[in-house]
C-alpha cells in the first residue's frame, strides 16, 4: 500500500514533525496476538511512524500506525497510553482536535 494521505499536521492544535513511515515488522518473543484493523477487521501488517510534538516539555511523542490493507490510521499519545482512530476530517489544514470527550 502506498502513502498517499499525510499524517495530521497538528495535534490539538500543537505541530507535529512525523517521521517517514516504516515498514520492518517489530519482532517480539513470544509474539502477542494479532489485533484485527478496527476498519476492514483484517489481521495485516501495520507501517508505523513516530511523531514529535513541539515544544515537547509539554507534550509527550506520538505513534501513528497504518493498517498496510485498507490504510486506516491509529495514533497513540505514548505518555497516556491512550489510541484514537483517525476519520477523514483528521486530515484537513488544522490537523486532528479530540471531539466528544476524547475521542476523535
């Protein structure tokens, strides 16, 4: 699957400098189970890339990984541990503003 969409420009209004996309699977012994995509439920491979929020004593990295079968994106707040799904309005000019109560 090729990139064709960027990550989010923004996190809450706060830029994000990604990293370019990668797609070494990451080896871990014993391996967990596979999670499914949330969007197309398949189990496949996951490009993951990390982001870096500025100024970062306040904010804490970010990790976005790619379902490599429909494209769909998740991003964990790697300090909270928290994951959103991302949805097409994510991806505008402003970036992606948590909506409902946290969730985006």
């Amino acid at each position: 699957m090729s990139d064709p969409r960027p990550l989010p420009v923004a996190w809450d209004g706060v830029p994000i400098a990604w990293e370019d996309w990668d797609y070494t699977p990451i080896i871990i012994c014993p391996p967990p189970r596979p999670d499914p995509c949330p969007e197309c439920g398949r189990i496949a491979p996951k490009a993951t890339a990390h982001g870096t929020r500025k100024p970062t004593q306040w904010h804490g990295p970010l990790s976005a990984a790619r379902c490599t079968n429909c494209g769909h994106d998740q991003v964990t707040d790697l300090n909270g541990d928290t994951t959103w799904d991302l949805d097409p309005l994510d991806y505008g000019p402003d970036g992606s503003w948590a909506v409902n109560g946290g969730r985006r």
